[in-house]
C-alpha cells in the first residue's frame, strides 16, 4: 500500500540522521503498538480541540506543526492535545491527556509534541486559561526577529493592547535547536508572556490564550490578521495610529460576546473542507 | 450532536466575560425560541442581499466579521439586513427588517447587529443610497490608520474619486469598543461620509455605498483591490500618477452600465461554492 | 427562478445610472432576443480561446473583467472574442467574430466588449500576433501608474525585455472613462505597443500579445508573476540585477519551445475546476 | 477530442518559432511512438518522486515549470524524475532514469527536462544527496537579483545557516537563455553550491538538496517560507536577528526528526486534491 511505500523515505532520512532526539514510541515504532489512554475528559472537548485545529490548519495560522490544547474540564490540572500529529489531520481519537509536569497520563505511549511544556507551563501559571495555541505564522515572525512591536491596528487585534512581548530562547537556553522541549524553558517563556493575551517567539513563531478553545483561536487568527495589517501599514511610512489602551481594554471585552459568530462559521467550514 | 457539544466552550467564553452587552436573544437564549418577522420586501430583495454576503465572504471583503444591507423596496424608510450571523452562512430565511431608527420591526427578537446603525443612519442621510457594505478588509485598514489616503489608482476604484473620509470613532466618542452601537455614532459616521461613495473607520473597517445591492458590492470589492494596489505602488517610492477627478466622475459613470457583468459571475460563484 | 429575480438588482442600477453607454443588443435587451453568429472559424480556435479565459480567471489575471481574443485561422482580417462576459464564464457559443475594424460580423446582435477595438487596432498593426490577452491584474497596475519600469526578473519574464512602454489613454483622449471604446484609441495603445509583447495601460491593466493562444496566455500569466516578483525586489532596495537584452532575446526564443508542457497543464486544470 | 484540438495552438507556437532547441522525441512526435524505459528502481521511489511533484505544486513552489528528482535506490550513478511535464501531473509511469551523464538510460526516447543536468552534476558531487528540487518560487527569486542574502529568519528554514549561495550562469556561460542545458553549466552550478542545502540561481530559480524525498520537499517548502518572511522583515526596517550558525546547525538536525509529521500531511493532501 502507498502509506507503507512512502515510509521509506522518511525512514531513511531519520537514520541518515547523526544528531537529534527520536521519542520512544517511534523507536519502538514497527516493533510495539503504541498503548493509548482516553482522556478523561468532556468528549466535547476533545472535538472542540480537532476542530480548532482544522480550523487553524484552514486559515493557515498552522501548518504542518504547531498545536492547539485545552485544559482538562475534568481535573484543571491537566490539558488535552493530539499525539504529534499535523493539526489538519487531528481527530478525537489523537488526543492526549497531559499532567501538570507536561507528561502523558494513563500509560499512553503513543508520540506526544516535543513542545507540549509550552502548554504545561501556561497552564500552571495562568489558572484562567483554558485553551492556548502555538503557531509558526509567516506575517507575526517578522514582528519577534525586528524591533518592531506588533500592535493592535483594529478592534480584532484589540487583544494586543497588553502588548505581544518577545521571548528569545537565547536568554534562558543558550544555542539550542529552538524548540520549548522541556519544563524549563516552558517556565521562561510562560514568565515573558506574564498576563498577555499573546507572545512572540524570536526566530520561531507565537503563542496566543484564551479563556475558551473558541477565543484562543480567535486570537490566534487574528494575531495572524493584525501582523498582516501592520505590515502593510508600516510599509506606507509616518506614524500608525493604534488602538489605544482604553480601546483596546474595552474592545477585548466587547469580543468576547462575539465569539459564537466566527466560531460556529469555522466549524461548519472545517467540517465541510475536511 | 456536535453543534450542541461545541456550544459548551463559547458559553464557557461568553459566561467568563466580565463586561459587554448581551443581546436579550442571547441571554434568553436556550429557554425561550425568538420570535420571527418576514421582512415585508420582494423575494429577490432578499436573495440577493444573502448572495452579495456569500460574494463578499468570497472575495475575503468579509471575514465571520462585517454585514450588507439593502433599502426596503416596499418602504423607503426601512431596510434589511441578516441576524447577527456570519455572511458567508447568509440565507433569505435569516433576513430581519429594520425601521429609521435600526430597531427591528414586527417584533422579530432574533439577535440583530449591533452595528446596525451604520446602515439605518447612511439610508436616512442619503437618500439615493439602495445598499450598504460594511467591511475589516485587510488591505484597506492601513489607509485609516496612516497619513496615506485611499485614492483612485485604476478605473476600477473610480469611485474613490469623491474621497474616502476617515472617520475616527475616538472624536465624538472617547474611548469606545470600537462598535457603532448606537445612533449617535452612526450619524457622526454618516456625516463623514457625505456624499462620498466610501468611509474609512480608524481601526476598524470601511463602508461603501451604491444605488443597488449590486453597486455597494462592487464598490466593496474594488476599495479593497484599489487599497492592494496602492499599497504596491506606495512601496515603489515616488508620486503615484492617480486618476484625475474628471476620470474619476466619467469612469464612475461608465461603470454603472458594467454591473451585470462582475454581478452574474459572481452570483454564480457564491450558488457554486457555498 | 433566482436568475430572474436578481436582475431587479442590476437593471436598478442600470436605470438609475445618469450617464454612459448602453449598447443597443443591452437597450433592447428583454424585447427582442438577439441574433447570433457563429464565427467561422475552426472548432478548435473557439474552444481554446474559451480555455485560455477561463485559465486566466483561474491564475487571477482576469477577473470579471478583461478579455482574450484569436485571429481568425479562416480570415486573417476577422478575430473573435467572447460577447461581453465574465471570462470565466466563456464557452464557445459565447464567441463573436469581429471584422478589421472591430465591429461583428454576421449580423451578430450580441452585446460586445466595449473594448474590442485594444484587439482589433493590434491585429492590424502586427501581423504576426494570433492572440492577446488584456488584463486588470492588480500587481502590474503599480508600473503604470509610478516611474518604475516593469523589466525582466526572471527567465519566465524574457519577453519584457523588449520594454513594456506605459500608454496613458490621457495623452491621445484627455479626460475619459478610461475605456478604449474606439479606433482612434485602439490605434493609440497600438502605436505605443509597437514590436513589445506588452504594453501597460495606465490606471487601468495591461495587454499582452503572441503568435498564439498559449503564448498569449503565457505572457499574460507571467507579466503578473514577473509585475510580483519585482515588486517584491524593488522592497529590498538596491539595485535590481534584470536579465541581458541579450538573455531576454535567447531566452524569449527557448521559451517558445517550452509553450506546450505550462499549456497542457493549464488546459486540465480550467476543464477540472470550472 | 478537445486534446487534439487544442494541439494545435502549441504546435502553431512552435512552428512559428525561429530559434531554440527541439528535442527529438518532440521532433519526430506524431510519427513514432516513444520508446519507455521503466526506471530499475523501487516503487516506492517511483511514487514518492510523483507525490513530491504534487505536493511541491500545491504549495506553489512549483507552478508548470521545475522538478524533483531521486537518486535511484539501486543504482547510485542513476537518478529518476519525470519526462518533461508539469509537476502537478506527475504519476510513477512518466518517470525515466537517468545515468551519471544525465542521459535518458534504456533507450527510453521520451522528451526530458533540459535542465537534468542540475540534477545529475549535484548527485556527482554531492554523494550523500539522495532527493533534489529545482524550483522557480516567486518569493525566493527577488534574493538572487538583489544584494540580500536569504538567511534563517525562523527554525523551518534553519537549514540555510549553510548559506544560500547566488549561482550567475552569466559567470561561466555569457549570455544565453538561462536554461542549465548541459554539463558543464550544471558542474558549475553543483560547485557553487558546495555543501550548502540551496543555492539562488540568478534570474532564475534555486536548488534545493536532502537526503530524502522527504527532506528535498521539506527544504524547498521553506525555502520558499523563508523567504517570504525575510521579504516582510526586511519591509520593516532595521537589522533583523538571525538564527546563530549554531542554532542554524541544532535546529537543522533536529529538524530531520520532524520529517514524518509533513510529509504525511502532505502525501494525503496531495491524494486527495489532485
């Protein structure tokens, strides 16, 4: 079959591979099927998390990579998200359930994100959160690797008036492959990203929260849409003129009575184009 | 069923929001059905206010975000517009109408736009006015948030000729949520307009108007493909060698005999694809 | 039926129009049903200059506006063109046959593009071109309208190495409705093509001419990806190394050998997508 | 039938044409058949070097024009890619096999890509290159005409901490019509790109190296991506903080772990769109 055929050619590029950490369930890969564990939690959830992702994957806030979790509605210790897996692919049946170290719970060997301490270490220091999203967006890199602050330009970047401060994995973690791949420095980035709604990440992408799967990702879509707009705008010259922070407070408060609206529209388009 | 389960996650949203106006609709939501009005207008008028919200969700004019109406054709005084709903998701059946002052008629509790004064307050003003476009579009935004102002550059966007007045919400009303909710705001935002085909909105979006549903979504097609285009030639450095007013006014004339062109693509497009 | 209920719309429009044309086929438009001509011309010449439309819509070179037209394999006086339509909406019952001085032959009683005169005006003066191609793109419309030269980037783009000289309808009609809606226009832009593959028009598109329909679909592609390259390059500053006229003449040449592979391609997907 | 109609447009362009190579299997094409040759490789290889091809003109990385080879898993002087076609219709049955020379092996006359001698020259120098794309990506060309180097602005296109040399064929071959037609350009070519995973080629294009059809695909994606963000840096202003070569260096060999998660997206992207 095709999906057996093609595997050669990833399998030769992992072991012409010198450098580089492979997960134990893909080594033990062909030998041992992987143990899964249902998480426990709503099974809405767990479809609300697929969704979202499609639906990233769809405005192409995410590619290949980048993730979307949400925190356990059973044990608030917790959070769900896929195995690795590229999010326009996520279904139920990929989630995970992680501990509050950031480690799967129930046994599950099935291969879990290498970055996942991203989403551990943000739920652990902000109680309120209860979805966040990682992307790699082309538009919001350019605003972490310049000294150009990305600002809300309109009310549905609002949520920008905290600021989107910039975190560089060089500060806390040296030259490393670029990656949050352990507990501290999902710690350090959680610290940068303090109260915000959003954080850059230097050479790599962003991180955006919220306090429902259907605000974090609206305001990763529009993290995406602001850094767009802003672009464009400082490539007419002269001053921009923001929102300012009274707006930008009360804006993000009035969306948040608007998620229904793009969230139920994402979801029939993911259900339709997938 | 999924629609039911996902609903958990926005109510979790809007249930957590501290500030902001909810609809009566909403709040009553689960308990009581809203009561419907069939808007008194021609069956075609209805049609093709859904269509030319499917066109504009097309062409990326309109996100889950933004809304058309058009003037009643039985009442002068009225318009239509759909409930609060993504356009991309409008039908005929989601159509409510609206009296001068934008409050819904014949008692339809469905949960409107807030945003509907934009339109109540531009038909009062004007009254040539048949249809009106509000719109986030990307490209457009810089123009209201720079020195830059939005100029005819092909005879496509002829009708920028008349101007594109920026309105800032921040002159008659402070610190807001960026939203037109109410008519004192939708009148200042109709004053700026004037005669012109089309109004900028700091931070916000833009709307334009025509003498026909098909006329305001041409014209909110091609603000936005004018605004990509002056954004490239801004970037080239140099004096842009823009439309003059006599082209503007002639071009502007000319085009109103091209309408049933792009209209009937488009139509078709929106009965294909959605 | 929706058809007929949705031209309310557009005759609204129509009617309240003050100024500009209406052609007579358009004037007489639901009394009389109009007479038809079916061109003499090979089969073939019909159904590939249907494909080459709707190609273009495809790539987004032509949108609900702009056409292609073919000489005549029969007569090389006439060419034909679609009736006025939305190229991807052209068939080949929708082509017209045009005599020397861009008026329909056969008592063809359809309504033509205004602009038939750009087709006609070039036919006469260049001998050689069996096909050409007048398009909105949005990423030429900057090199008409600002002093920088549209020039080869890349190899896909030799044929601009003859210049892409900027005709501005100003200069022959002082103020217009920017349309090139006679022969005294048409030989303008005509003269100012003169032995080019392209000429841009300003504020209003650009033409682009070859021996046949496949390279005038070429070049009418890849003005626009050649317009978006250089745009983009021109953003880094700098100086911008264009290809040799002598690299452009040696390579405008191999690249006619290269017409069938990009033709086939483009030929499937029109016939899979619309 | 429509294919042989539209035949004749492409045969029309050729004829008229003066100049340029016609290869013979072109020359003597409605005579006689093609003799084949199926490539003495696994057939997994043979489907994976078609779904690249898809994959790469999916995410417009390819358009009608460039290609992907393989290194033959049987016979490492060999490589395979498709006979002269456009990507997005590639299927096992159009591959051919090449020898060191670059020429077609097993008598097999069907029409190849000129440009195979990029391909052969790199694999002889290059003996752990197993996959090669040459591409002709919009965003990527503007680097190799301006005196910007494309550098890792982000994890994904870590892999130029290499460097990404400019190839000018004006260098070794003069004026001529930009095509790698033969040995010597493609040797010299291959010795610009030294150990580096991309070169720009001047007008042109770029080269991109792996050691997996996985990893080719992979490095010509983001070599596209990168470029398109270091674009919009650069529009920014100001010096922009870079990868470190040895961030570029982990990041690179911890991206060849993440090989599998893309490439299955893009396998059952490519399946099911084209």
């Amino acid at each position: 079959m095709a999906a057996t055929k093609a595997k050669s050619a990833t399998t030769r590029a992992i072991k012409t591979s010198k450098v580089g950490r492979v997960s134990k369930s893909t080594r033990s890969g062909k030998a041992a099927k992987p143990k899964l564990h249902k998480p426990r939690v709503s099974a809405s959830l767990l479809e609300d998390v697929a969704i979202a992702s499609r639906v990233l994957a769809r405005h192409q806030v995410l590619d290949a990579f980048g993730h979307v979790s949400a925190r356990s509605d059973r044990n608030p210790d917790h959070f769900v998200m896929t195995r690795s897996l590229a999010p326009e692919l996520a279904t139920p049946a990929d989630m995970m359930e992680f501990d509050s170290d950031s480690e799967a719970v129930g046994g599950d060997t099935r291969k879990p994100f290498v970055e996942r301490y991203i989403h551990g270490e943000i739920y652990r220091t902000r109680p309120e959160v209860m979805a966040i999203v990682h992307s790699h967006a082309m538009s919001v890199i350019p605003f972490g690797i310049t000294g150009a602050a990305l600002r809300p330009v309109y009310h549905m970047g609002s949520f920008l008036h905290s600021g989107a401060p910039v975190w560089d994995i060089r500060d806390k973690g040296g030259d490393t492959d670029m990656l949050v791949s352990n507990r501290y420095l999902g710690r350090a980035l959680a610290d940068t990203l303090g109260r915000c709604a959003c954080a850059l990440m230097r050479g790599h992408g962003f991180v955006a929260v919220g306090n429902s799967i259907a605000e974090a990702t609206f305001r990763a879509i529009y993290t995406d849409g602001n850094a767009r707009i802003q672009l464009q705008a400082e490539s007419l010259g002269g001053p921009i003129n923001f929102l300012s922070d009274a707006e930008g407070r009360l804006t993000t408060a009035g969306n948040q009575n608007a998620m229904e609206r793009p969230w139920n529209l994402w979801k029939q388009q993911a259900k339709r184009k997938t």
